[in-house]
C-alpha cells in the first residue's frame, strides 16, 4: 500500500507539477513536456528570425537579456538569491558561465538566421520587434505550465522518497543516520584522551554532550566501537558511565545496552569492577532497569571468573536481578517459576 501510494504521488508530482491528491486533476506528462518544448522553441526561433530578417548584431544583446531573463524566471534556482551569495566568487563564476553560454546560443541561432537568408536571397518584410516580441512570448508561456517553485518541492520530494527507500533497504532512518554520524564526531575528541584519564573528566565530556545528541545515539556509537575494538579503555570506560547513569535509564530503556556490555569487558579486571559496582547502585536506585541487564546465569558465570571484589559485586548483582524479575527462574531462562 505504501508503495503504491509513492507511485500515485509520483504520477502527480511529475504529471501535473505539483503534488495532488484528486484523481480528476491528472495531466498526462508527455502533454506537458510537448507543451514546454513548443513554449521553449518560440525563444529560440526569435533570434532565428532576426538573422533571418537582415537585422545587424546589435539585437543580439536584447535577445541575450531575454534568454537570460528565461532563466531567471523558470530557473531561480541558478541564479544567486541573497546579497552574501551575489558576494560569493563561485556564484558569480557560475553567472558569467551561464552568461556565456546564454551568448553564444543566441549567436549561434542569429548565424543560422542569417545564413538562412543568405541562401534566399530575400529578406522578409517584418519589423526588429517582431523577433524580439516572439522570444519573449516564450517567458510568460512556459511560466504558465511550469512553477519553479513547485519544480524545487519535487526535487524535495523525490530526494525524500529516495531516502526513505534506501532507509526501508538498509534498516536506519536518514535522521538518525545522520544523528549518529554527528554523534560520532562528537565523540571522537573523547575516545582521543589518555588512557590516564580519570572517570570524572569523561563523565563531564559525556554531559556536554547530552545537550546536542539524543542518549541511545551515544550508546549505539560507544557499543559499535567497543564490538569493533576501537572503542579502547576510554572507550570502553565512557560505555559504561553512560549505560549506568541514572538520567538515561529512560531513554536506554529496552536496549538492553548493559547485557550487550557484559561480554565485552570479560578481559578486564578493572572495567569488570567498574561495571559490577554502577550497575548495582543503578539498579538499587531504580528497579526498572532490571530489564536491561544481563541475566543472572550470565552474571554468576562472569563472577567465577573475576576478582573477589568483583565477584561479590556481581553475585549481589545477579541476586538483585533475580529478585526482580520473579517471572524468570533463578538460571535466567526465562521460563515462568513454580
């Protein structure tokens, strides 16, 4: 059904050149593209006529000024639309390119014209306003069968749609994208400090950034450094101070970004300790993130093989876990208790 109704705003957008929603305002696009391209000609056919008429070339500025006039009205996108953009050297390159070419059209049109009369032997009986007047008819006429306002929205439109395809394709919304891009660069200053670098410190440049990034943007990017081990121990260090800080256990919520953590410090004594001790007085202070972390079975098997200190801290862990999800058994399988 989403498909179908892209292509039926498709068919608008490009059939009538505007997006419609009533089926009765159809117009066939190649009506419409026959219809430009006869406007279109009457612009060039002026300077035709003018080379064709015997008029010197001296008209050719005032057909310059026509054709230049043609796109500003049918093309402002081309054109620069503030004074700071007047001031900026690559639109005035790009103007006087556009000038140019503008110029030698019209030369070329005129050369035509005044070979064409060069063969007949005759000039025709008309007046230099004639030719003029033609080209600029075609200004008002193409105007009428194409808004370039409109033309810019389905530009907009048709760069939307193709991004939210490739999103459907790839999985990730184009806004969070780009929203974890950002993130990323923002926390490339963080993950370049010493390793020497004290807990604080990390915690003061992750609350600089919660002002700017959303907080399971930063998870993602921390966890998908830590997988790929670039993460390091600041890193690494910075993962778990923003997984067990209170002020994100909403925003965390459902991630599961602690479970995700455990299996990726199980070399580390130190970071093990660090884990176990905050999840603990995270949990203690909010039962709801209980959700979140890993299961006992997981935090027993990690105990058996850490330190003391950070074994008592992750039985404590596992026993609190246990006791708050009485819908899971004591082994963390899930199945439902006696």
């Amino acid at each position: 059904m989403a498909r179908f109704d892209l292509c039926e705003r498709l068919y608008y957008v490009l059939g009538s050149g505007h997006l419609d929603t009533n089926c009765d305002t159809r117009i066939p696009v190649h009506n419409r593209l026959r219809l430009m391209m006869g406007a279109t000609a009457l612009l060039y056919l002026g300077p035709l006529l003018a080379g064709l008429g015997g008029f010197g070339w001296q008209t050719v500025p005032a057909f310059v000024a026509i054709f230049l006039l043609w796109t500003l009205i049918l093309r402002p996108s081309t054109w620069p639309k503030t004074r700071a953009d007047w001031q900026n050297p690559a639109a005035l390159t790009r103007l006087l390119t556009q000038s140019t070419m503008q110029v030698l059209l019209v030369s070329i049109c005129f050369g035509i014209g005044r070979g064409l009369g060069g063969v007949m032997a005759t000039l025709p009986p008309f007046p230099v306003l004639l030719p003029i007047a033609i080209s600029f008819l075609a200004i008002p006429l193409c105007r009428l069968m194409w808004d370039p306002n409109k033309a810019e929205a389905t530009d907009r439109f048709l760069d939307t749609a193709i991004a939210e395809i490739s999103a459907t394709a790839t999985g990730v919304p184009p806004q969070r994208s780009d929203a974890r891009a950002l993130t990323a660069q923002l926390l490339a200053p963080l993950q370049a400090l010493p390793d020497a670098t004290d807990d604080a410190e990390i915690a003061r440049h992750l609350r600089a950034m919660a002002a700017h990034v959303d907080p399971s943007d930063v998870a993602h990017v921390l966890l998908s450094s830590a997988q790929s081990g670039t993460a390091g121990s600041i890193g690494m260090r910075a993962l778990i101070l923003h997984a067990t800080d209170l002020r994100h256990s909403v925003p965390l919520a459902g991630l599961g970004v602690q479970a995700r953590i455990l299996p990726l410090i199980a070399a580390d004594p130190d970071m093990i300790l660090m884990f176990a001790l905050r999840s603990l007085a995270q949990l203690r202070d909010d039962a709801a993130v209980w959700p979140d972390c890993a299961t006992p079975t997981a935090l027993r098997a990690r105990a058996a093989t850490a330190g003391p200190d950070a074994a008592a801290a992750l039985l404590a862990l596992a026993d609190l876990t246990a006791s708050l999800s009485p819908q899971k058994d004591a082994d963390g399988s899930g199945q439902p208790g006696a």
